[in-house]
C-alpha cells in the first residue's frame, strides 16, 4: 500500500499568503514519489478572505482538507486539531507564511524512512526579524530549559516531521494549553535535529504579538515546571533571613541606646513592604498554576469546529 505523507497548515488573517502557500506546499508533495498527500487547513477565526480562497483551493483539489473554527483559538489550538483529524504515516505541521521552506519536506521525509520518528526544524539563521523577537526568542528558550524538567531545544518552532506513533500518543493527551514543541520533545521516541535557514514571511505581518508570545512561554514554562512553586519557597525563606537580620538590629540599637524613631519606623516598613512583596508575588505564580487547574477541569474543548471541508 502506498504511504501518505500530511500537512497540517494553521491560518491566522492568512489572505495574502494561502494561495502561494499552498502551491509551494503541493509542488513538493508531488515531488515526492509513490506517496499519497493530504493538506490539512485549519482557518483560526480569520474573518479576512482566507477561508474563502481555501474553499476554492478544496473545491479543485480533494486532498486539501478544511478545519474552520468558530473563532480564534490560537495557533497550538489550530495545530491541535489538524492533528486529530490527519490521515498519515508521516505528519509535517509547517506555518502559513513560508518562513518554513516547504522545500526541505522531501529531505525530512528520507530522514523519516531512515526510521526517525520527531523530525524537528532546528533554525541555523533567522532573516527578516527584528532584534526584539530575536532576543525574546533567546530569553524565552533560556529560562525554559532553566526551569523545565525535560529538555526544550532550542531555536526550534512547530516545523517539524513525526511520524503516525507520535501523533497517536500526542492526541491521546487530554491536557489543554498544549505546548506542542514541548510535549513533542517529553513524548521520546527517536528525535533528530534538522538544520535549516528560517526566511522570512513571504506576505503580511507577524501574527504573534507580545501578547500571545507572553501566553506561550507562560504554557510553556507552568506545563512543563513546577519549578517556579519551589522558588516561592526560597523566597520565602529569604524574606525570613532578611526579617531575623531586622530583628537582630532592632534589639541591638536598643541595647546600645542606638534607638532612633526614624530609624525603628525604617526597619518596620521595610519589613511589611517587604513581606507583602514576597506575598503578592507568591500568590500571582500559584494563581496562573491554580488557573491552569480550573481550566483543565472546566473540560472544555480546546477549540469548536464551525465548518468542516472534504473532511
Ligand atoms: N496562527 C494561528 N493562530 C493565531 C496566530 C497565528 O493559526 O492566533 C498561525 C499563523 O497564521 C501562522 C503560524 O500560526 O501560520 C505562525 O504565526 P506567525 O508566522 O505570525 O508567527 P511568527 O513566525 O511571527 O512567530
Ligand atoms: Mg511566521
């Protein structure tokens, strides 16, 4: 039987890109002899024409599949559910807008054969980003792997081959919030880096705002550390060596007739300010796990389909 290889492809306010994209897209699926090829759209909550040039692209092209949601859900959401609803042996989740080149795809297909199973795009160069995206991308992998109990390559997106194994065990996972390029990595199973030159987005702008990179790591990091609880703790215990340190000055300059009021004023507001610092912070980092818990157990679906295509 022939083998089939999919591509899951979310969309955010895409218009300019998707017809391109998916030519680039198919012209190197076709190239890749004796397998069966499938494109899995998800349309984001784009109210733009995105949808409508999809639809078009569907009506010629049965193996294009649609996934258009109610609303925006976000990108991992978007990931998700192509991932439910692919057919085949080798899986390649690749952005809209090209940074990816979909060219490399018949190369992470040889490295499936070989018998990897996680083929993950690693980038050797970025073009066309600006320093802040560059630095925040390098911060954010730092304090991940400084926090995270599994190892999170760094400079690697969503672009990458797994193979049908994967994507089974990764869809088995009920957890919302999905970090994908985290679990991706927690999952195991044989993983190669693959080395390629991210370009730059052939049309529009960036759908990633610091808002939604904010969420992201904060996904990232909270579902994959319970270091951040821990810290709390040495905080606290810091707060409490700085209190005894107080006290200790507090007897003494009564001791030694020291005592000033402005001084006995200084130690105790630096103690309350102090304490209600480590406070606050404490129940700011156990509020965003504790929202993580309601969350998951509201069990509400990660995303709502509003339309599906040759699905
Ligand atoms: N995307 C999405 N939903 C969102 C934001 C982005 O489906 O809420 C898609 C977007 O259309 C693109 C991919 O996710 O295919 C990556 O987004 P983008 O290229 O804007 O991010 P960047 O490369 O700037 O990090
Ligand atoms: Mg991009």
């Amino acid at each position: 039987m022939e083998k089939k290889v999919s591509v899951v492809i979310p969309m955010y306010y895409e218009e300019k890109v998707v017809q391109e994209c998916y030519k680039r897209v198919k012209e190197n699926l076709v190239k890749i002899e004796n397998y069966e090829n499938e494109i899995i759209f998800i349309n984001d909550g784009s109210k733009d024409k995105t949808l409508e040039i999809l639809e078009n692209i569907a009506k010629q092209d049965s193996n294009v599949k649609i996934i258009s949601f109610s609303r925006n859900f976000g990108h991992q959401a978007a990931v998700t559910a192509g991932l439910q609803y692919v057919t085949g042996d080798a899986i390649v989740i690749i952005d809209a807008d090209l940074q990816d080149p979909p060219e490399l795809i018949p190369e992470m297909i040889k490295l499936w054969e070989d018998g990897n199973e996680v083929i993950y795009g690693k980038r050797k160069s970025r073009e066309g980003e600006s320093a802040f995206k560059l630095f925040t991308a390098k911060m954010f992998y730092k304090t991940l792997n400084a926090l995270s109990d599994v190892e999170i390559p760094k400079d690697t997106g969503d672009f990458r081959l797994v193979d049908r194994k994967v994507v089974d065990t990764i869809n088995s996972m009920p957890e919302h919030n999905k970090f994908l390029r985290g679990l991706f990595s927690w999952v195991g199973y044989k993983q190669i880096p693959f080395e390629y030159e991210r370009k730059e987005r052939f049309a529009g702008e960036t759908k990633y705002p610091l808002k939604k990179m904010l969420k992201l790591a904060a996904d990232g990091i909270i579902s994959f550390s319970t270091k951040p609880l821990k810290i709390l703790g040495l905080l606290g215990m810091f707060a409490i060596i700085v209190s005894v340190l107080l006290l200790i000055y507090a007897i003494l300059s009564y001791i030694l007739k020291l005592n000033h009021l402005s001084a006995g004023w200084t130690s105790i507001m630096v103690a309350i300010t102090f304490f209600a610092g480590v406070q606050l912070t404490s129940i700011w980092i156990i509020s965003e796990y504790i929202g993580r818990i309601y969350d998951e157990t509201k069990q509400r679906p990660q995303f709502i389909i509003d339309k599906k295509i040759n699905l």
